[in-house]
C-alpha cells in the first residue's frame, strides 16, 4: 500500500496564519509603548526632523500664522476668572454690564466681557476707551443702523434696536444717526447740525423793480394827483393816487364768481408818502437854447416794512432791490425770497441776510446766526 507524502505548510497553515498575527499583533504593542515614552520635547523634534526630509509641493505657499492659535492655547492654559460682581455693580440675580468685544475681527472674538474691561480675557486684544475715537467712530455694531453701540450705549441709547436710528428725541429735527454723523448730542435740543448746512440757492441773483413808473403830476384843489404807468399787462395801462393813498391797480378782465362781478381792483403795496416838485433849466440837445426839464420825483413807501423809495418822473425801471431764493430742505422743505436785511426762521432758529452778492456767473448768500452771532456764507 502506498504511503501519501505529507506536507507541513499545506497541513500547518491555519496555524502558521495564526502564529504571524499575534507576531505582528506584539510588533505594534511594542512600538506604542516605545513611542510613548517620548517627551513632548522628542516628539515634537522628531516632527521637525520629518518635515524637513520632505520636500514640500508647494514652494510658494506663506508659512502658516500660529498666532491665534497661541492666544487660545494661553487663554486655555490660563482661563480668567468671572469675579463675583460687588453690590454697586450688581448680584447674582442681575449680572453685571457686559459689552461685546470691540476686535474688529468679529470672527477671532466678539465675546461679551466686563463693561471696564481694559483688554479683553479672550483674545488679548485692548478695548479703546469709551470717549476715544475707535469707540466713537468705529466698533461694533450690533443692530446694524449705522451707530456704534458703544456711543449708543454713552447716550442711552439701545444697541440692539434698529428703530432708534430714525428717533429724535430732543426735538430738535435732527434724527439719532444724523446726530451720530455730525459728531453731537443727540439728546441736548441745543446741540444738533447746523440748520444752514441744509439751505442752499434755488435762483440766480435778481433785481427786483417797481411794477409801474412815475409818468406826471396834475395839480389839484388839495394837492396833486400823481399818474402812474403800470407794467403788468392784466391791469389796465395807468393808475392813480394822492400823497397818504396806496396805488392800486384795475384788472383788464374782471373776475365773476356765481354771475356777480368781484371788486377788480389790486393793491400794488406802495404807498405815497410825498411829491416832490422840482425843474432845472438844460441844453437842447442839437442847440444851444435852454429849456426847462421836470425832474420832479416822488417818495414811495412799502407798505409791508415802510421802506421808503423815491421814483423820478419819467424813469421807467426803478430798481428795489436784489433778492434770491432760498431753498431749506429740513422739515418738508421751505422756500424763502429774501433781500439784504431780510430774517427767516429756521425750525426754532432765527437768521438774518447780512449780504447778497455776485461774483462772475455765481451768487451768494452771506447769513447771520442771530444767536450765536456767526456767519455763514450759502453758495
């Protein structure tokens, strides 16, 4: 009988499998305690060493920036204690004021911390005070209506009320966010923009003139009655009056309301105060004869502010004055024609005009603060 030729690999290999396990199996063991056993200071030399036997993919890339990593592993190692708030800063049923950390990186922190915090526990990074111009102008903003809550907060103000922008609570016009910008208090109703920083020009520079012209005298019982020639066409071409009576004007169309005729005569808001008779003896143009001229004039006065005028005879463009309108775009807009010497009142202010002039194709407007006795000129 024949004998079967054994094989030990093919009969063992189970075992052989298991046997290489288990030497693999202790070959790890022993290098995880091996490796143990370094110090931070060896592992991290050996990481060193390793990295520096490579050679890097990407020559060009920046080193990488530990800094803040560093600030968290300090902050970690060294955590700050919360003090227990004292009677005047609050208890334990009322914390004490935080404010939020004013790092412009919002990312690295934006953490609340102690109201008086000098430098923040967190990141490290020193809070600016609260009258300084990072806390003012600049930081955090936490309802996004374009004020700091740090100068919301100095003004009692609410930083996390976006409403509050458009507020105006001292009454003086000016809304919260333009007493921001304009760098004052939104609570004093003396302290707001300048009311002329909102005035500007709405026309040129014009003279104003007489809307008629002295034409003659005739002599009369008591006196004389003065003839004048009236410019505007929808009344009729001349008028008349006496020293103490106002000029009026007559319609060309009278006016009728329901069928009944409506009184159709104008007052022009001049008044005659005098007529002044006067001649003088000149050259005949051409000639040498003499003859007589009238240059009688007459005085004028404004009925709505008694300023006197005086118009000769014959002159048919008297000039009264320059006036420019104004434009203020505060309080729903008002427009304003004045002259020199003119006043108009802004919101609870009042101005008067000192000045108005023209240099080259532009005018402008010199106006006193009657208050502050400050000028300003518009342009």
């Amino acid at each position: 009988m024949a004998v079967s030729k054994k094989n030990f690999f093919k009969d063992h290999y189970d075992w052989l499998v298991a046997l290489a396990g288990l030497v693999l199996l202790v070959g790890v063991v022993f290098l995880f305690i091996t490796s143990d056993n370094l110090t931070e200071d060896a592992a991290r030399s050996a990481c060193e060493i390793e990295l520096k036997q490579r050679t890097p993919a990407h020559k060009n890339v920046p080193s990488a920036d530990f800094t803040v990593l560093d600030k968290v592993r300090n902050a970690m190692a060294k955590p700050s204690l919360l003090q227990v708030p004292s009677d005047k800063e609050g208890n334990f049923l009322a914390s004490e004021c935080r404010v939020y950390c004013k790092n412009p990186d919002v990312a690295a922190c934006h953490k609340p911390i102690p109201f008086k915090s000098k430098e923040c526990p967190y990141c490290g990074f020193v809070q600016p005070s609260e009258d300084s111009a990072e806390a003012v102008r600049g930081g955090i903003d936490a309802d996004n209506d374009g004020m700091p809550d740090a100068w919301e907060l100095k003004f009692g103000l609410n930083p996390n009320d976006p409403a509050d922008a458009k507020a105006d609570p001292d009454g003086d016009t000016f809304t919260n966010l333009e007493e921001f910008q304009a760098k004052t208090d939104p609570k004093d109703p003396e302290s707001h923009p300048d009311f002329l920083d909102f005035l500007t020009l709405a026309s040129e520079l014009r003279t104003d003139k007489l809307p008629f012209w002295f034409k003659m005298a005739n002599p009369i019982r008591n006196g004389y009655r003065l003839t004048f020639a009236v410019t505007a066409k929808e009344y009729h071409g001349t008028t008349s009056a006496v020293e103490g009576e106002e000029i009026e004007f007559q319609l060309v169309k009278a006016k009728y309301v329901k069928g009944r005729r409506q009184d159709d005569k104008v007052k022009s808001g001049w008044r005659v105060l005098k007529y002044n008779k006067k001649e003088k003896r000149v050259v005949k143009p051409g000639t040498e004869q003499k003859v007589t001229v009238d240059v009688s004039t007459v005085d004028l006065e404004r009925v709505s502010d008694k300023r006197v005028l005086s118009a000769q005879v014959g002159a048919k463009a008297v000039a009264v004055e320059e006036q420019i309108d104004l434009q203020w775009s505060r309080a729903g807009g008002k427009k304003f024609t004045v002259t020199t010497g003119s006043e108009i009142t802004l919101a609870n202010r009042k101005y008067k005009v000192k000045a108005l002039a023209k240099e080259g194709n532009a005018s402008k407007v010199t106006i006193v603060d009657l208050e502050k006795k400050t000028e300003k000129i518009i342009q």
